[in-house]
C-alpha cells in the first residue's frame, strides 16, 4: 500500500469547477442506486447517512491519490441478482471464479 500524504491543495482552484460536476454525478447515482435497492430489498436508506459515508471515504482516499469513490453499478446489479446481501459474498465469489481460470 502506498503510504499516506497530504493532498495537494494548490491545485483546488483549477479543479473546482470539473471536481464539482464530477461529486454532482457521482451523488446522484449513488444515491439513485441506493434508494432503487432499498424498495427492491425492502429497507430503509438514509441519504444524509449515505452522503456521509461518500464524503468520509473520499476524504480518506485523497490521502492515498485514488480514483474518486463512486457506485459500480454493473457489479452492484450483478451481486443483487446472484443473491448477495453483503460485499463479501461476491468478493468470496470472484475469487472462486479466478482459481477456476
């Protein structure tokens, strides 16, 4: 793992303007995603809960340069279909895939 560092913060302004459209979509999706599956799987999503969990492993990603956190929505819909309640029942799923190939 790469070991944490500061964000860099001299290069807010010029990303503003593309990081803003970028969180924009990135809510919404997330959002949308997970209120699709709460009526499917009958439960109950908090939005401010969820957007408080978006904005906390963004925060911490920034200190290890990654990829800004968002939905996967193609492996989310297949987990569902397959049965998964939680993550690691795909994780556990795809390993098994990888040591079949």
């Amino acid at each position: 793992l790469p070991k944490p560092r500061a964000p860099r913060f001299d290069i807010i302004g010029d990303c503003l303007l593309n990081a803003s459209g970028i969180a924009a979509v990135v809510i919404a999706v997330h959002i949308s995603m997970a209120k699709l599956l709460a009526k499917r799987m009958k439960y109950v999503v908090d939005s401010g809960q969820e957007l408080y969990a978006l904005g906390f492993a963004t925060l911490l990603g920034s200190f290890f340069s990654i990829y800004p956190v968002a939905t996967a929505l193609g492996r989310t819909m297949v987990s569902v279909e397959s049965g998964s309640k939680t993550q690691v029942f795909f994780s556990n799923n795809v390993c098994k895939a990888k040591k079949l190939v």
